[in-house]
C-alpha cells in the first residue's frame, strides 16, 4: 500500500478510536445506570425497541468498530508476519465487512424487533 494509503488508514484507525472511546463510556454509562436502576433484560430491550436515537448510536459504535479493529489487526499481521500486500487489504476489508454485518444484525434485533 502507499504511503498515502497507509496514512488514510492510519487516520482512519484514530478518528475511530476517538469515536469508539465516546462511545464505550456512554455504552458503559448506560449499563450501569440500568443495573443501579434494577432494570430487567426484558425493559431494557423495551426501551431499545423502536428506539431511533439508541439504533443511531449502536449504529455509530458498531461502524466505528467495523473500521478500527480490521485496522489494527492487520498492523499486527503484517509485524508479526510475513503477509502482506492486496490479499492481507482484502483480508482486512472482509474482516470489517462481516463486523459490520453482525454489529448491525445485533443493533436491528435490539432495536427494530426484526
């Protein structure tokens, strides 16, 4: 890859930290304050369904993830190994595909009662 390729991943990798750590915070906010408040699983998913503010942000959290994680990995990879080149990108990019599908399936269950 380029080095300008390398530094949109690069940057890519960071933006999505800082969304990921804003998120984990709120994500772990929110658990606590339904277990302080003793809510069951069952009100807990009440209140995610049909909810559009808590999909949006699931959403957000999940395609942060979906870019950060595939990233990194494949930085590990390539340090640690001898793979490299297009089939190591593509790899990564499989990685973040399936991320994203099964985060969304998740948050669309959680959310829309599909």
């Amino acid at each position: 890859m380029s080095r300008a390729g390398e530094a949109r991943l690069w940057l890519a990798q960071r933006i999505s930290a800082g969304i990921l750590g804003v998120a984990v915070v709120v994500h772990l906010g929110t658990i606590i304050y339904a277990a302080h408040v003793g809510f069951s699983a069952a009100a807990i998913i009440s209140r995610l369904h049909d909810n559009l503010l808590f999909a949006t942000f699931y959403f957000v959290f999940v395609a942060a993830a979906a870019v950060h994680a595939p990233i990194g990995l494949r930085a590990v990879i390539a340090e640690m190994t001898a793979w490299r080149g297009r089939s190591l990108n593509v790899a990564a990019v499989a990685f973040a595909l399936l991320l994203f599908a099964l985060g969304a399936h998740a948050v669309l269950l959680l959310t829309a009662g599909v």
